[in-house]
C-alpha cells in the first residue's frame, strides 16, 4: 500500500484530494493508499446528505469565519481543524473478500484501527455505534466511506487536542445519535487522546503496511475539484 502525509493549504483542497484519489484509484492510476493530513484553521463539515440548517450554527461559523463544507461520504457533521488528525485509506472491493459490504467494511477498518490505537495509548479501545471508536464511552475518532465499483474511501478523524469548545459552539447536538451518546453534549462526548499527530501515524502506517510513499499529486486536478465542487454552495448547502 501506498503512503501519502499531505495537507494542503485549504479545507476544500483537502475534501478535494480524497475524492481525487478515489476516482484515480477507480479509473486504474494508482493502487490501495493511506493518506494522512492535518488542517490549519477551523472548520465545519457536513455529511454527503447532512441537512445544513438542522446540523449547524451557522452564526457563530459566520461571526467566526469558519467555513461550513460538505464532504462526499456519509455521517454526520463535525468540526476538524487544529488538533485533528485526518486519514483516508482507499481500499479496493473484492466481493468476496471483507470489503463486500458497509457494515462488513466497517467492522474491517475499525477493528485494525481499534486495535492500532489501543496499543499506542495502553487504552481499551471500543468500537461503538457504526462508525466511532471510543474510550470508556468517549468518542476520539468518527468515520465514513463511500463505495465505488472497483474502490471505497473509507476515512476519519482523530481528535488529539482539539478544542472541544468550539464544537458546542459551532454545532447542535446531532438529530440522529447513536444509542451510547445517551443525549450527552459535545463536551461530555467527546475526548482528546493527547498524543503527538506523527505517533497516530505511524501506528496507521503500520497497520497497513503503508510504506511506499505517494510520489505524484496531482494538484491540478485536486485544484479543479476543490474551486468547482468543494468551494461551491451549491454543493455545500444543497440540503
């Protein structure tokens, strides 16, 4: 498997970069990859069919000029930034194999990841609702795919020091919630693993034997995407 740690200058670009590299993969110019990155400023993301105005405050994003995009795999809304780890591994599909559905492709990255991160921080790590990975019912990491025909994206989060404040300021509570939330709020929700960002990503790399790094980015496209889709509210409001 390929590596790739890059973060580009914009949240957009960075939404745009996963999704390029899952149609490279699709359409035959690369293999399976692991990319890491990291995003300097705030910002507000909403799942592929989020519904906006239900998922999040958009006065205080206003007032505080925190962008509100739209990615292109499910879940829910979250706030990434300064003190959040993002991957993305791109997989490809063997019906056959255990990527041959959501909940069974699910089960498959979680547990090598729940494994990875339980023995780096010397924590039991829990898989909880569909798509989160949690500590003594705190949640660290949420996560989501979207499946082509040969390929699937399947990425998430690590919160490491974000500052959790700013999410009960920037979102709602969710509408939907899974069962172990229990109607918590952000603050009593959510958890910093408080370890270095290049500790997470070793033990990624690790786990998926991700070691021949990405050589050719292609920017240009990544760039394309990221003015025409990612920077579009069209896209980002369409619910």
């Amino acid at each position: 498997m390929r590596y790739c740690d890059l973060s580009l200058g914009t949240p957009e670009e960075n939404l745009a970069c996963d999704e390029t590299l899952l149609e490279l993969c699709e359409e035959g110019h690369e293999g399976e990859l692991l990319r890491v990155w990291e995003s300097g400023r705030y910002f507000v993301v909403l799942g592929y069919a989020s519904k906006a105005n239900d998922e999040v405050n958009f006065a205080f994003c206003q007032q505080n000029t925190i962008p509100v995009l739209r990615r292109c795999t499910g879940g829910g809304t979250v706030l990434q930034g300064p003190g959040c780890l993002s991957y993305s591994v791109i997989l490809r599909i063997d019906e056959s194999g255990p990527l041959h559905s959501i909940p069974a492709t699910n089960d498959f990255v979680l547990n090598r990841h729940r494994e990875a991160l339980a023995t780096l921080l010397g924590a039991q790590v829990e898989m909880q609702g569909h798509t989160d990975l949690a500590i003594g019912g705190l949640k660290f990491s949420g996560n989501s795919q979207r499946r082509k025909k040969r390929y699937l994206i399947f990425h998430g989060t690590f919160l490491l020091h974000l500052d959790i404040s700013l999410v009960e300021k920037a979102l709602p509570l969710p509408p939907r919630q899974p069962a172990y939330r229990s109607h918590r709020s952000h603050a009593d929700f959510l958890m910093n693993v408080k370890v270095p960002a290049h500790s997470v990503k070793e033990a990624l790399a690790k786990a998926w034997s991700a070691s021949e790094r990405l050589t050719e980015i292609p920017l240009e496209r990544i760039s394309m995407l990221a003015e025409t889709k990612y920077a579009s509210a069209e896209w980002n409001l369409k619910f």
